[in-house]
C-alpha cells in the first residue's frame, strides 16, 4: 500500500465568501478520497489532511489559488494508514480559538526564530525561557529541557496564565512554542501587549524543529490530535496510546495495567473502585 501523506498547515489573511469556500474544499476533499479537518474563518485558514501525493497536490493547488494563501507552508509527515476516520470542512470565528480582541496576526506576529537558530542559541546556553505554549497533557507527554509550562487545560485559559507567569520574565528572552507555531502566532504578541520586551515564537513549532533539527534538546514526543497519538523526532508515529474514555496518553505500562480495558477505562480514569477484600 503507498505511504500516506499527512499535512499540517495554516496561514492568517483576510478571507472572504467563506460558504462558497467550504463547498469547493469540501467537494474537492471528497472527489480526491481525503480525510482531516480544514477550518475556515475571516481570520484565515488551518488545516490537517491526510491522503495520497496527488490527492494532496490537488488540495494545495486549490488552497494556494485563494487570495492570501498563495504561500502558505506545509508540514510534512508519512504513515501507514490515515489517521483520520472522516474530512470535515468548518467555518468557525477563530481558526484557533483565543477569544482575545485586538490580536490579528495577518497583521502584527512576534519576531519568529528559526528551529535551527534556536538549537544554536541552547547549544551555547545562552540565557533565555522556553515557555510552552500548549496544554497540561501535551506538555507532559513531550516538551524542550527546563521548558516552562502554561499550566493550562485550554488554549483559551492562556491569556489569564499570563499574570502567573514571573514578572522577572518581561525584560528576559521568551521563546513561546506549540505543535506547529500556531498557537504561538496569537500568544507571542499577547505576550509583548502585556509588557513582555523580548519575545520570540519558534517558526513553525515543535513539528519543524523535529524536521530540521532533530530530538536536539527535546524530551519525550510531541502530541498531536489524531489516532497517532504523538510523534517521535523523525516525525513517526511514538509507541503512546489514548484512552477512549478520559483522553489521556497511555504508555506501554500502562496498555498492562490491571486498570485498563481497552476502549473502557485506564490507570488516569480517576478514582477506580476499592479491590474485593
């Protein structure tokens, strides 16, 4: 069986006639057999597609025929099976939602910094915070060395962590990343309207990193939201399962712990009932 192409991308420009959009993509994600999401705003557009070379080459030339996507970068990543079960195409207000008035990124995004510039800059040890962008499961389930967390559950929960994060951190290097640097397009000026004066956002996030640089300075896998769970730092499916019922990633140890039935519970489902005396 050929390989499947998985893609990840995303561009903020003003989009309009957004009902005549998703008909087209959604009837053109249909004829070519393809399976994800594509989420539609005024904002811009966000998208995760899985299918065969051609079958994405279509998508994308489509894509890139919309005034403001004509550039819009992809990341690449190959399995052996689609890791989604049906395509839907959404209109939604946001094409990640923040809830955050005032924060464009079509127009003003923080200075990014290449993965390969940031590799340099740790390898040299050169002073500066790592601030992780995403949430409390994905954090635990891979992050960069002495990396800060957001401490939230929630994307949308960012903008009140910003106030518990230490105020010594305003006049220091703040690197701010997520899976593929789009959470960071719309944290990172966030960051610099609350008084943050050196912030940086890690140009297309963990997933272009582990493409160009690497496991360098990286522990663990990087989560993503489909059946693959995660992904190693070749951008391979990660040996980590997901519980049916509470979400949680499982490992291999905890595939054999008493607590698990597959597609039921697992050792993270909260309190189990006592055992028989």
């Amino acid at each position: 069986m050929p390989l499947i192409l998985n893609i990840a991308a995303y561009q903020f420009a003003p989009l309009q006639n957004l009902p005549d959009l998703r008909a087209q993509l959604a009837q053109l994600c249909s004829l070519h057999h393809l399976r994800g999401s594509i989420l539609l705003s005024t904002e811009g557009l966000n998208l995760f597609v899985a299918g065969e070379r051609p079958d994405i080459d279509a998508l994308l030339a489509r894509v890139r025929q919309i005034p403001g996507l004509e550039h819009i970068p992809v990341k690449e990543s190959l399995s052996s099976h689609r890791p989604f079960n049906r395509m839907l195409v959404k209109i939604k207000r946001e094409i990640i939602a923040f809830g955050v008035p005032g924060i464009d990124p079509s127009q003003h995004t923080s200075r990014r910094i290449s993965p390969q510039q940031l590799k340099t800059w740790l390898d040299e040890g050169r002073p500066l915070t790592l601030l992780d962008t995403r949430n409390n499961f994905e954090f635990h389930v891979g992050t960069f060395l002495h990396a800060l967390p957001a401490n939230i559950e929630d994307f949308r929960d960012f903008p009140a962590t910003i106030s518990r994060l230490p105020t010594s951190l305003k006049n220091q290097t703040v690197v701010t990343f997520c899976t593929g640097g789009i959470r960071c397009e719309k944290a990172a000026p966030l960051l610099e309207r609350e008084g943050f004066t050196d912030v940086y956002q890690l140009d297309g996030g963990i997933l272009k990193y582990f493409a160009d640089c690497g496991a360098a300075h990286f522990h663990g896998h990087c989560f993503v939201f489909d059946q693959r769970v995660a992904l190693n730092s070749s951008l391979q499916p990660a040996d980590l399962h997901q519980c049916f019922a509470c979400q949680s990633v499982l490992s291999s140890a905890d595939l054999t712990s008493p607590l698990y039935t597959e597609g039921q519970s697992c050792p993270h489902c909260g309190p189990h009932p006592a055992s028989p005396q």
